[in-house]
C-alpha cells in the first residue's frame, strides 16, 4: 500500500506461498494491487526490466522490484542482562537512552522507534551525552 503511492502498478509475489488474509486481498484488490499466487523462482534482471520467473513457467515483467526483507532483533545480550523489553523484542528505554539496568544504555534498531541510520545516529548521540552526564554525577560533578 506503501509502495501504491509511487504507481499505480503493482504486484506482490513472493518465494514462498504468499500469505495475505480475505480482508487483506479485498483491501489490495480496491487500490488495484495484484496478488500473485504462484511463488517467485528466480529473477533476471537487465537494463530495461525484471523478469519474475514463476512456479509452473509462467513470467512476469517489471520495472523494478522492492524487496521485503524483514528483519529479526537480535535480543540475546538484553535478555541476557535481563533488560526490560518493550514491543517487539525491543528494549525499553527512557527518554535518554537509559535501559532498566543502571549504567547500560541503549541505541538504534534494538529500541522500539523508525528503523533508520539518522534515528539510530540521534539515539547514540543522546545515549553518549547520557552516559557522559550520568558518570558525572556519579562523580559529584555538575552535567556538561
Ligand atoms: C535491507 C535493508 C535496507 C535498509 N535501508 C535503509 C536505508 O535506505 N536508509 C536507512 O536510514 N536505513 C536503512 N535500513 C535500516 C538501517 O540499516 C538500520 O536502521 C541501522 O543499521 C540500525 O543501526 P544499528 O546500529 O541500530 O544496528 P545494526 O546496523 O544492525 O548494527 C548492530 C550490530 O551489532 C552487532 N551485534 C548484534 N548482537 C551482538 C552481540 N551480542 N555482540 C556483538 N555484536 C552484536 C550486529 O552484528 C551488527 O553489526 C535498512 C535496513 C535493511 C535491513
């Protein structure tokens, strides 16, 4: 639907048999977004298009494809530390980066917010300037 606002052709396939529920497929079917059953076998690409080869020989040609990786947290040091988690297999944090365990901090994809290098950039930054701030006090010191 995402991808819908940039053409109005579109069709989702993919290497496995596809799995999109009735309400979903008649919500598709309104924005004119085709699903394709057959499962993908192979891609060829060349400077004009993509050729999907299908399951059972049939082809399909595109412009381009977007690829939906998906992606998996990989939670096993903050489960570990018996960090709190939050949605997702997030870690929770405070508005400073601060995890439930004193002293640890978190930053980027692993806490719950967009999955983008400038967010998990803005993360580390204020995490550091935490971390900094937080030993200073630690210190007796005043916050830098
Ligand atoms: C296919 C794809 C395309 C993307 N395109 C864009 C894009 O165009 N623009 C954009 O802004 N973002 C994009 N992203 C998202 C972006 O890559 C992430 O938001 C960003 O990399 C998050 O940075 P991070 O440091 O939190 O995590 P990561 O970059 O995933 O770094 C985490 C690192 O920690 C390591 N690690 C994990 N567990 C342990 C452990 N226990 N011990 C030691 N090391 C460990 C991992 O191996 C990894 O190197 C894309 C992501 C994907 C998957």
């Amino acid at each position: 639907m995402f991808l819908r606002t940039y053409s109005d052709d579109i069709t989702i396939f993919a290497t496995d048999a596809i799995k999109i529920d009735a309400d979903d497929r008649v919500l598709l079917g309104r924005l004119g977004i085709k699903i394709e059953d057959h499962s993908l076998e192979q891609l060829d690409f060349s400077a004009e298009q993509v050729t999907a080869h299908l399951e059972g020989g049939s082809k399909l040609r595109f412009d381009t494809v977007y690829p939906a990786l998906g992606s998996d947290a990989n939670d096993m040091l903050a489960q570990a530390l018996d960090l709190k988690m939050g949605d997702g297999c997030c870690i929770s944090v405070d508005q400073k980066q601060r995890t439930s365990r004193d002293g640890i901090y978190a930053a980027g994809d692993i806490v719950h917010a967009l999955d983008q290098i400038s967010v998990a950039m803005g993360h580390a930054a204020i995490a550091a300037t935490t971390l900094h701030n937080d030993l200073r006090e630690k210190d007796g010191l005043a916050k830098s």
